[in-house]
C-alpha cells in the first residue's frame, strides 16, 4: 500500500472547482475567519477591490461561496458579508483502523452529512473495501444526486505500512498481511471515480485538530494522537507538515524510558493495545474499550495505572520532539473517551516539569479537541484543501 499521496486531481484538470492561486486565498480566508466583507478580503489579500470583486462573481457562479444579509454601518455603502457555500463542495473521508473503520462525508464548512462505522477485531482487505462500497452506496442516495454531483474527493486515512501492525497475540491472518499487496487507488476505483487521496492516520488527525481544532492558536506545534497505537503530526508555520513521503511527524519509535528505567519505543507504552493487554490479563474483554459510544469507567484500575505510564512516556517524547523542532506547544488527542483524555493530558502537564529540559524550552501541553472522528475528518479535508484552499498561512 503506497502511503505517498495519490493525487488524482490531474484526473480534472479542465474542472472549474480547481481554483487559481487568488481564489485559493480568498476561499482560505473565508474558511479561516468565517463571514467577511469584500473590502476586508481586498486589504487581507492585497487584492485591489475590482479583482475582488470579479473573483468573488465567479465564486459565487461557481457554487462555492454566498451572500450574507447587508450590515449597514454610519457612513458608505451597507456592507455585504461573504460566506463559504456549505454545500459548495463535498469530501468523502475514510479511516482505516486497527479496530475500526469510519467512512463520512463532510461539507464545505467541515460539517458531517454523513457517517457509518465498523468494528473487528483485525482489519481484513476484503470486509473493509466490502464496507466502504457499501457505505458510500449509501451516502450517495442519502445525500441525492445534486449533492452528490459535487463530491470532490476521496480522502484515505490509514496507518503507514498497516500490514506490519498484526494481531498482539502473533496470530495474524494472512488476509491482513495481503495489504502490503493492495492499492486503495485501484480498490476504491472499483466502486467511484472521485480523485483518491493518501494519508498517514495520525497526520490525518493532525489535519483535522489544525483545520477544525486548536490548532489555529499556535505557530508551530508536535500532535500526538492516541489509539491502538500512539502516532503524532507536525504543524509549522500553521501549516500541517507530512514530509517528502507522507511520513513526517512518526512519533511512536520514539525511544522512552519505563517507570522502571527500561528503554522502549513510545508505541510499547503509550498506546492503548498495552490496556488491551492489561485487560486480557484481567480477565476482561478489551474489545468493550472500542464501544461507542465510549466508556471506560468500569476499568478504572487498569485506566489508571495506563494513563501514569502513558503519561510519563509521552511527557519525555515531548521533549525528545522539542530537541529537533522548538515547538512552542504540544496538542494531545485520541479515540479515547473525553474525560481520559483530559486525565491523560493533566498527567503529562505534571511529569513535563521533571524532565531533563537542559538546553530545551519547556512547550505548553494543550488538549485536543476532536477525538475518535479526527482521522476520518482530516481524510475528508484533503481533497477540498488540495483542490480549494492554500494549506500555506494566511494573516
């Protein structure tokens, strides 16, 4: 499974929804701050007010953009509020888990139209794919033909070289290690053909906390996102950062140290297979961990003990992450029920100031805000911001 972006816009060369670079801007702009006047966009963009004024025609033509009610103020012509077309242009989203597969469909202003989910207990080609032609089936004939006509994309949200993640207890299928075989290019095209979009699942997530999150209240950024298995994101500039090869920001073989001085990768202590396996040690089900909606409360010694060692990993990766990059702040997320995450990220709060800082600046430590869904969202942003948006910073 190729994990580099498969862009297949190319495939729409001569479509008019693939925007120039002041368009680009000014949709960004919208996207960014919500409802603005013709005149705000002209100074922000250092467009004059006639280029203005023609782009934002076409844009509205175009289906991408309306017209709010006048706001009259003390002198001058009433002011006219410019807004994103919600149904402008639609994205379909997928992610890939070790656990679970989500498909959704999202709007042009980052709102869910649609949503289907699946649960196993390991993923297998043929019952993902089988899923996802299902679930779109149906997204197209909940969302109608008209809307459906300005679908842009299909976003891919999945682990970089999944086949090599097997089964804990070592009896992997050899249908799961078929993966390695697969192209979603090829399989998705069985069924649409939209466009099809790589990511990695964590920067995935990475996309959605920046687009839709707390992303936009700081500069630059380490993103850590928790599930079965921990992964991260890097944002710079207020731009998501992937990498030559789509890769950028792995934080999971990051080298951290146990509560008992041992070294192990990240992944080996901070990811939520290590309670899987406290919890079949126990005698329990881990499965009950992935229902939704979720609720861990009645394995609180196990989540406990989980979230300190958790904690005291991911505090030292931050660190580590800090040593190569001055990240101002660190965003902790993960498909884990909301009030874990808020213990887990007060935990790491408290063992960050422990940690050997010679040389390095202490970053903040802020929780995120988008949870189990931030993979399949930030699939779905891909495509919508490869073909609309400029993923560089905007004032």
């Amino acid at each position: 499974m190729n994990q580099i972006k498969a862009i297949g816009v190319a495939r729409r060369a001569d479509d008019n929804r693939l925007r120039n670079p002041n368009e680009r801007a000014i949709l960004s702009l919208l996207q960014r701050n919500g409802a603005m006047p013709g005149s705000d966009l002209a100074r922000q963009t250092g467009l004059s007010a006639q280029t203005i004024s023609v782009i934002l025609r076409k844009l509205k033509s175009d289906g991408l953009t309306r017209q709010g009610k006048p706001v009259r103020g003390k002198v001058g012509k009433p002011s006219i509020p410019i807004t994103l077309n919600p149904l402008g242009a639609l994205s379909v989203g997928c992610k890939l888990g070790r656990r679970s597969c989500d498909l959704i469909v999202l709007d042009f202003c980052g709102k869910t139209l649609f949503k289907r989910n699946l649960t196993y207990d390991i993923a297998i080609p043929q019952t993902v794919f089988a899923f996802l032609e299902a679930s779109y089936a149906d997204a197209l004939e909940e969302l109608g033909a008209k809307a459906a006509e300005r679908l842009c994309g299909f976003g891919i949200a999945a682990p970089f070289e999944i086949w090599k993640w097997g089964a804990s207890d070592g009896n992997t299928p050899d249908e799961f290690l078929s993966w390695k075989d697969l192209s979603f290019e090829r399989e998705i095209a069985r069924f649409t053909d939209l466009p099809v979009f790589m990511l990695n699942d964590a920067t995935s997530a990475c996309w959605a906390e920046q687009v839709y999150g707390r992303g936009r209240e700081f500069n630059d950024y380490a993103y850590f996102f928790v599930s079965t298995f921990i992964g991260g994101g890097i944002v710079l500039n207020q731009s998501v950062y992937e990498g030559s090869r789509g890769n950028a920001g792995s934080f999971a073989p990051l080298r951290v140290g146990d509560r008992a001085g041992r070294t192990q990768q990240l992944l080996d202590v901070a990811s939520v297979h290590v309670l899987e396996t406290a919890l079949a040690k126990a005698g329990k089900d881990y499965r009950d961990l992935w229902k939704q909606p979720q609720d861990w409360s009645g394995f609180e010694e196990e989540v406990s003990d989980w979230i300190d060692a958790a904690a005291h990993a991911i505090a030292q990766a931050c660190m580590s992450a800090c040593a190569v990059i001055d990240f101002e702040a660190v965003i902790i997320d993960g498909a884990l029920p909301e009030d874990v995450r808020h213990r887990l990220v007060e935990a790491v709060r408290e063992k960050l100031p422990n940690e050997d800082s010679r040389g390095l600046l202490v970053p903040d430590v802020a929780e995120g805000v988008i949870g189990g869904e931030a993979r399949a969202i930030g699939a779905a942003c891909d495509p919508i911001y490869s073909q609309f948006f400029t993923t560089t910073h905007l004032v």
